[in-house]
C-alpha cells in the first residue's frame, strides 16, 4: 500500500514536469502566432496566452469529471484562480527584478471584467442550489440549460476584445516566423498536456481516497498549483522581457477563461454535475478577496512593487494553510 501511493507521488511529480514542458511549446508557438496574425498585446495576453495556458486546466476538468470526481475540477479551477492572482503577478515582479506597470485600460476593464465573471459563476451555483437541489443539503446539480450563461457572458468579453483588435493599428512581423510549425509544436503541447493531465487527475484522486479527505480539498492545492504552471511560465517571461501588459492581461485572462469557459464544458461534457455550495461559496469568497488584493496593489500608482508581490505572496500561504488546516479538521470554517 505504501509503496502504492509513493508511485502516486512520483507519477504527481512527472505530470507536473510534462504540464511545464507542454505548455512551453504551446505558450512558444501561440505567441509566435500571435505576433504573426498581428494581434495587440491585451489580446495576446487576455485570450491567446490565456486560453492556452489554461488548457492543463480544462483538461483537469474533463478528466475529473469522466472520472466522476467533478469536485476536484472545480476545486482545481478556483485554487488556480487564487494561485494566478496572487503567486503569479508576485513570482513576475521578483524574477524580472522590476516593478510591473499596468494601464488603466487593463486595471478598469480586464481586472473589473474578472471580477464580473466571478459574480457569475458564483451565481450559477446559487441558481443551480436553488432550482436542481440535492436532498436536503447545501448541494444542487449544475445542468447544460445553467452554464450556457456563464458562456454567454464569455461572449461578451471575446466581443470586447474583438473591439480592441479593429482599434489595433500594428505592424505584422511575419518574416522570422513560420505558422505551420508553430501550429505543429502547439497542436505537440496540447497532446502532451493531456497526456500528463489525466495520470495527474488520476494519481490525486487514488491519494485523496487513501487519505479519507475531501476531493476538493486535493483539487484546490494539488492540481491548481500544477495545472498554473503554465500561466506562471507566461507571466514571469512577459515580464522578463517588459512586456507588463501582457504579463498581468495573461493572469486575468486565463481565470475569466476557467471560470466562464472551462467548468461549463466540464458540465456540457457530463450533462449534470454536483456542486457542494457549502464549500465552493466560502472558496469563491476567498477568491474575490484575492482578486481585490490585486485589484488594489495594481491601482495604487498603476505598479506592482516588490513589497506588494511579498504580501500578495504571504496572503497565498495564509490561503493554503487554511485549507490544509480545514483539510485536516484543525479547524471547520467551512460548514461541509
């Protein structure tokens, strides 16, 4: 038995390493893409960086809910959220040595936005408890018909972003790069991605059965540190080679992508999942604090400093002893 969950540990270990090496070649290639279709840089951060750095997370989704662990989806996909808005912004203001500027447009209308799509899901949960109850408890069944509104707003926002392309007046670069190959190493990253997803998925569902603790639990520490490694990768190069904007549109973009694309596909895979709201309402609670712990340390003077990415840092392993602590019933805040 031991010996069986150590080989769990070690196969964690290897998809972590192959989410990293995967999403290099599918960051690489969709940046290169991007530079090539000559797309501004909120549009590059915001939706191509975003959308693929965020595929270790749809692929969590999918594999956690074929599994019929939907929890540990969803677990992933908020504990990625807190992760990216508060280790990732902090990990690229101290690798790049330098504070991050942002923009107005990216503070008022990208962070905002996010904001927006976490009210959202938040209230798809609230509407699946009150119109698909389970029982008597505080869980309800999240249905097609329900998650196609968090996709609608998603609608939304790719038709902002499409406002900001016409607007765009660049230059297309197109000489050094070669698309075909590029659509090559990123079609090679997704295969990889997948591959290293599922046996992650798999090895955090045998150790959390093992251990006797919440899938959940297992879903927002685990997997959402692994599956952000991605968006981790992009942000700290952004910010290595100044390009700020970019960095942070990436962060904010990949959570309004997991929160408003990837659990709805999840759902629409599936056709029905089960969400405890006596869990997922204090985690999408926390995450709103997050969120505006960034919202603010961005707003002041438009930089992220160096202390600031230190208390965005110090407020993440507060967030993650809690969970821990909660995990392992030292404290029961959370009232499943």
């Amino acid at each position: 038995m031991a010996d069986a969950l150590v080989l769990q540990v070690v196969i964690i270990l290897l998809a972590t390493v192959a989410i990293w090496v995967g999403s290099s070649w599918l960051e690489e290639a969709s940046a290169k893409l991007a530079v090539y279709y000559d797309l501004p840089p909120v549009v590059q951060g915001g939706i191509i960086a975003a959308v693929g750095s965020s595929f270790p997370e749809l692929a969590s989704v999918i594999f956690a809910a074929l599994a019929g662990s939907f929890g540990l989806g969803v677990g992933a996909i908020v504990g990625s959220a807190i992760f990216n808005v508060l280790v990732i912004p902090a990990l690229a203001v101290l690798v790049a040595g330098t504070p991050i500027e942002a923009t107005r447009t990216l503070v008022h209308k990208e962070t905002l936005f996010y904001l927006l799509s976490v009210v959202v899901l938040f209230l798809t949960f609230a509407l699946a408890l009150i119109y698909y109850p389970v029982d008597s408890s505080l869980t309800g069944e999240l249905t097609r018909p329900l998650v196609l509104f968090p996709l609608a707003v998603y609608v939304l926002y790719l038709f902002l972003q499409w406002q900001d392309t016409t607007d765009y007046g660049g230059r297309i670069q197109t000489m050094s790069i070669q698309p075909m190959k590029q659509w090559g190493l990123l079609v090679a990253g997704l295969a990889v991605i997948l591959v290293a997803v599922e046996r992650l998925v798999h090895a955090v569902i045998v150790l959390g059965d093992a251990a006797g603790t919440p899938e959940f639990f297992w879903g927002v520490t685990i997997v959402a540190a692994a599956t952000s490694l991605p968006d981790a990768l992009v942000s700290v190069q952004a910010a290595g080679k100044n390009r700020d904007v970019a960095s942070i549109a990436n962060v904010v973009g990949s959570n309004t992508f997991d929160l408003l694309v990837v659990i709805p596909l999840g759902v629409l895979l599936t056709g029905v999942a089960p969400v405890d709201f006596g869990i997922t309402a204090p985690m999408m609670g926390v995450l709103v604090l997050a969120t505006a712990v960034l919202f603010i340390t961005l707003r002041t003077d438009l930089l992220l400093t160096r202390r600031e990415a230190y208390v965005l840092l110090v407020a993440y392993l507060a967030f993650v002893g809690w969970v821990l602590a909660e995990a392992l019933r030292i404290v029961t805040v959370l009232p499943s």
